[in-house]
C-alpha cells in the first residue's frame, strides 16, 4: 500500500470521530442591574441586549489599541460601546454607555463575551516556575454568578461624615473615565 492511500485511510478514519461540541453564543437580551433613567419622563429601563462583536470590531479596538493617552477604562468602554445593541429599546452610544453604573457596565461586558464566544473559555497558561501547561476552562455563568443586591442602586446613597449627610450616587462610565484622566471632580 502507499504512503498516499495510508494517509487516506488515516484522513477517512480521523473524519469518523464525532465533531467537537463547540458552546454556541446565545442571545444577549438580559437584564441590567439598575438601568438607565429618561430624563424626560424620570422612568427607567433596564432591559439590555447586546450583540456578538466581529472581526471588524477587533480592528477596530486593534486601532483603538496604538492612540497615545489611551487607558484602560476608554478601551473598556469601547469593547462596551461595540457591543451594547440598546437599553429599554434605546439605542446605544458611546453617551448612554457613559450614564451606566460600573455595575451595568461590567454585565454588559460580561454578556458580550458570552455572545461572542459562548459561556465556555478556555484559557491555555503555563506556570512561570516549571513552564508546564495548565487548562483552563472558565464556565461564564457558574464561574461569575449574577447576584442581586438589597440595595436600591437607582436611589442615592446617603453618607453620613463628620462634615453633615451627603447624598452621593453611584459611579458611572463618565466618572470612571474621568478618574482615569485624573480628574477629581
């Protein structure tokens, strides 16, 4: 027999093994944890969806990446701003996904990634020490569970300081994006 026709054969024999079960992306409409208010009527939404980011994304954050002054929070908010759809049917830009609570942000992150990639990640790492390899698999939805909270994130957070009561909300992407440029007020 060949070389040709074993090779064959060994192609014909690896094509019988079952295909890979790959976790697909899932719809990404879900529930933000305080939402955003209209300003115009004072009410709130909270249903969220976002959408799977694509090659023309990565360019763009691969663009994003190389602007001189760039921090971590602006190219988080990018890869947000990509992949917010709307909330409460509204649609999303970089200004509404300014008006989330780091919360809403970091969910919204979060679902990105589960729409994009499905809710398995498999992270290959190599100890530092012996240079062995380590496997991870990352179960999005068991490794990183959504938990509600008793407080009222929409409502202000009273602070009580030796200097009087204060009335202090939660942050939001403006402020975060703020703090990184230093900005403290």
């Amino acid at each position: 027999m060949s070389s040709e026709q074993d090779q064959a054969k060994e192609l014909n024999k690896q094509m019988q093994d079952p295909m890979p079960k790959v976790s697909s992306p899932l719809p990404g409409t879900f529930n933000l944890l305080a939402g955003i208010q209209d300003p115009d009527t004072g009410e709130w939404s909270d249903a969220a969806v976002v959408r799977e980011l694509t090659g023309r994304d990565e360019e763009q954050f691969d663009i994003l990446r190389k602007k001189e002054g760039l921090t971590y929070t602006d190219f988080y908010t990018a890869i947000v701003v990509a992949g917010l759809v709307s909330v409460g049917g509204t649609p999303s830009d970089a200004k509404l996904v300014d008006r989330l609570i780091e919360a809403d942000r970091n969910l919204v992150f979060l679902e990105t990634l589960k729409a994009t990639y499905g809710t398995d990640r498999d992270i290959v790492r190599y100890c530092p020490h012996c240079n062995a390899k380590n496997d991870i698999t990352i179960e999005l939805d068991q490794d990183f569970p959504i938990k509600g909270t008793d407080i009222d994130l929409r409502a202000p957070l009273e602070v009580k300081t030796s200097k009087g009561t204060f009335k202090l909300r939660l942050p939001n992407g403006a402020d975060l994006a703020a703090g990184a440029r230093g900005n403290t007020t």
